[in-house]
C-alpha cells in the first residue's frame, strides 16, 4: 500500500502504528487531536508549514520496512 498525501492522519497511524514517530519526527505532534480525525495528510502537513512531500516519503519508507 502507497501512503498518498489525501489519506486520512489517524487511518494511517491505526493501520500503520509504526508512522506515529515520522509524523512526530516532522513536527506533527497532535495525532490525539480531533483534527486528525478528519484531516487528511496534506491538510495536517499545511497547517504545521511541513513539506508533505518529505513526509509522505518518510511515511512510505517507514510502512515498507
């Protein structure tokens, strides 16, 4: 499965327990906010001023090991 910048922040961490620490390592640290209920990758990565690109690729990196 390819992590893409659309899917939704806490889908990915319930399915890939193992990003929880890229997302904080990018400085994403509000995965127990209610906005990454409903936020996808890209929004969250916006609002924080993160490059979503580097982060989807530490994202994939980490789900491929």
């Amino acid at each position: 499965m390819q992590i893409t910048k659309d899917m939704s922040i806490i889908e990915i961490v319930q399915k890939f327990p193992q990003t929880a620490d890229i997302f904080l390592k990018h400085g994403m640290g509000c995965l127990g906010c209610a906005a990454a209920r409903f936020e996808n990758i890209e929004q969250g990565a916006s609002a924080h001023g993160i490059d979503v690109t580097a982060l989807i690729n530490d994202l994939n990196k980490a789900v491929a090991k």
